[in-house]
C-alpha cells in the first residue's frame, strides 16, 4: 500500500511546494518510488521538477473532472520521482467539481488504480481549504503540515485542523496529521523558539525533529526546475530535506514493527 500525504496549509508561501518537490527527490535517494502530484494550479511544483506547465498533454486537471486514469496523466522526471503535473486548467476544476458526484473523492478513486506502483505519493496542495485541498485530504493517510514559525503562524492553524477533523469523519476515518515541518527555520530568531515551542506542546511527537532551514539554494533550485539535491547535493537545504526522508521512513519503519520502537524494557 502506498503511503498518501497531503502537504496542506492554507497559507502561501510557508514551503508546501518546497517540501513536496525536495521530499519527492529525498525519498527517491532512500530507494522508494514516489509520485508527486501538483494539485495547485499555480503548477510550481511541475516546474520546479523540470516539468513546463505551458506545455501539458495532461494533468491532473483531466484526472479530476474528466475522470481519466491516473496513469495517464503521469510523467517521468528527471529526478527520478513520478509527476502528476498541474497548471492554471485546475482553477476551473473548483467550481467544475462542485456539481459532480463524489466530488470529494475523485482523487482518491483515481489513486486506488495505482495501488502498489508507488511507496509514497505526495500531494502539493493550493494555498486554501477549497475543493481540491478537500481531495487531497480524503485521498491521504496523512497530513503534513509545514509551518513558518513566525508571529501569525499559529493564526488558521485551528481552520486546517478543525476541516482534518471534519474530513476524517465524515469521509476518511485513516486521515492523521502525519507531522509538523518547521520551514525557513531561524534558530536566532526568539520569536522562532517561542512558537516552536508552542508546536511542541501542542502536537508532540508529531512535529518533526528535522527543522528545514533557511537556505537559498532551496529559493535558487526551482528556477533551474530541479530539486536542492540536484542543483547543490551539499547544500543545507538539500541535506535537511535529506534529513526528513530519513526521519519520516525510520518512524513509519518503526509503527510497521512495534516490537522494534517500545520503549526498552529495564
Ligand atoms: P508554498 O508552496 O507554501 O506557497 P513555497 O514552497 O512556494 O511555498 O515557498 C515560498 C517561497 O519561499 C518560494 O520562493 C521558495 O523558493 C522559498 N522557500 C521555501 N522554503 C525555503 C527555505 N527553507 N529557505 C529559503 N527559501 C525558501
Ligand atoms: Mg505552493
């Protein structure tokens, strides 16, 4: 089964596409076959893979609303991970879907035809709880959640849990917020530390102890249509991103064998 992550946060510019484009290429450096799939009609993670939006047969416009096999849709990168390219056809499909039937799960009906071909599929969510975000969640088994810690990063977090709630009962009882991603991390920043800390309290474990730090390359690599770990192996961003692959397959690694995680008996 493959794992489905959402990278969702309604807010702009808080590193979703980063994430989703650096983590597809991490992922693959670990050995595991990965599809990301650009739900933003912005369709910066299509480019950011060295994928022209200007240029699509398909996308994952088609997927939704004109129920073509996921399959179809579907193109190599040069990264090595599976792209399920987007761009601006996907604004339409908002208010197309809306009038549909199961509008919710389209993406998830289109996912089951590819049951097995990938171990993880990453979904690049648009900067709002609209429609296509509610696919991405009712299509995952978890949420990622990356966040900016700065003043108003705790502002809508409350929305974004209260909608995975509404959608974990109402259509996806798997769905969990799989971790909390600290993005554009400045451990000299105090305000940083203040609402890291809040995370902490709040969400546990589930925050990620890999933070991504600021780092140009991982500003720089997107125009070059590459991930950090193509355009600059050594750089930091690259590494960290590295870091969380790392981090995110040891635990699923570890809930696959309980017996290997307890805590070790005295
Ligand atoms: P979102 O998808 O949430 O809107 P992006 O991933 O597009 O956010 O990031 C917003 C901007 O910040 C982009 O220009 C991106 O290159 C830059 N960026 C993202 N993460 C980092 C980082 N860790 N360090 C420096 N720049 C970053
Ligand atoms: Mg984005």
């Amino acid at each position: 089964m493959s794992k489905i992550f959402a990278v969702a946060n309604q807010k702009g510019g808080v590193g979703k596409t980063t994430t989703c484009v650096n983590l597809a290429a991490s992922l693959v450096a670990s050995r595991r076959r990965v599809l990301l799939i650009d739900l933003d009609p912005q369709g910066n993670a299509t480019m950011g893979s060295g994928v022209d939006k200007n240029e699509l047969q398909l996308s994952s416009y088609d997927v939704l609303v004109a129920g073509l096999p996921a399959r179809k849709a579907i193109v190599t990168t040069a990264s090595g991970y599976d792209l399920m390219p987007a761009n601006g056809d996907l604004s339409a499909a908002e208010v197309e879907l809306l009038d549909m039937d199961g509008r919710e799960s389209r993406l998830r009906r289109a996912l089951r035809d590819l049951n097995g071909d990938y171990d993880y599929i990453v979904v690049d969510c648009p900067p709002s709880l609209n429609m296509l975000t509610v696919n991405a969640l009712c299509a995952a088994s978890g949420v990622l959640i990356p966040m900016q810690c700065e003043y108003y990063a705790l502002e809508g977090l409350s929305a974004l849990v209260d909608t995975i709630t509404q959608i974990q009962r109402a259509a996806n009882p798997e769905l969990k917020i799989e971790g909390i991603l600290r993005t554009m991390y400045d451990p000299r920043n105090s305000l940083t530390s203040d609402v890291s800390d809040q995370l902490s309290e709040y969400f546990g474990d589930r925050l990620y102890r890999t933070c991504i730090p600021r780092n140009v390359r991982l500003a720089e690599a997107p125009s070059f249509g590459k991930p950090a770990l193509e355009y600059d192996r050594h750089s930091k961003g690259a590494i960290a991103y590295l870091a969380l692959a790392g981090e995110m397959t040891r635990r699923h690694a570890a809930n696959r064998n309980p017996s290997h995680s307890g805590p070790v008996a005295e």
